[in-house]
C-alpha cells in the first residue's frame, strides 16, 4: 500500500511513518503544499494522511489536485482544530474518508490506513 503523509510537523510525519512502514506500507512524507503535489505527480498513492492546516499552502488545493490526478486515493484529514468538526468537510471533498485529531494514537491511524486502504 502506497500512502502520502502530508504533514508540517516532521517529527508527527516521521512518527506516523514509522507506524506505517512496520505495518508493510509504502510512505512517502511531504511538509508543504509543493511537496505534497510533487509527491503526486510522481506516485501511485492510496492512502494521502493529510493535515488540514498546510502552512503556506492549502489542504483544499492538495486534496483537489488529489482527486484530478489520483482519484481512487482516499484520504483521512487530521487535525488540532475545530473546523469541520461538523462533518462538513466530507461534503467538500469528496475523496474523505475520516476526520481524525492529530493527538490520534499511531497505532489507531495505522489501522485506519489499513482499512481504508483495502477498500479504496
């Protein structure tokens, strides 16, 4: 399974990796919007982890080209915020699969990505 972590904080990015790769996955991590859209450019990806503050970027610019140019790619929005806590987001992005707090243990992210992995 090929996963995109999208995340500004490279020690959280780099955690979840490891988390990932223990499980067999293949993950790539970008901290910025230019990466992120490099990365997909570039790699067949099933699963996009991606953290709805980009700084200097976009989460909603990421997730659109996403749905371009991966469409069968999945994606679970984490976040420390509130917004979208509504559910909302899953009416604008129609590639969302969760909505997750970035405090989520690696080990439940880890199992999210296997299960939306295998049904995307």
């Amino acid at each position: 399974m090929q996963v995109l972590i999208v995340e500004s904080n490279a020690g959280l990015g780099q955690l979840w990796a490891r988390h990932l790769e223990r499980t067999g996955a293949e993950v790539r991590v970008a901290c910025t919007q230019a990466g992120a859209i490099e990365a997909l450019r570039n790699t067949e990806v099933n699963i996009i982890i991606l953290n709805l503050m980009v700084p200097d970027g976009s989460a909603f610019a990421i997730a659109d080209f996403a749905s371009y140019r991966r469409p069968a790619s999945r994606i679970i929005f984490v976040t420390n915020t509130t917004f979208f806590s509504d559910g909302s987001i899953f009416r604008h992005i129609p590639n969302a699969c969760a909505f997750i707090q970035s405090e989520t243990p690696p080990d439940d992210l880890a199992a999210m990505v296997e299960h939306y992995g295998a049904t995307g």
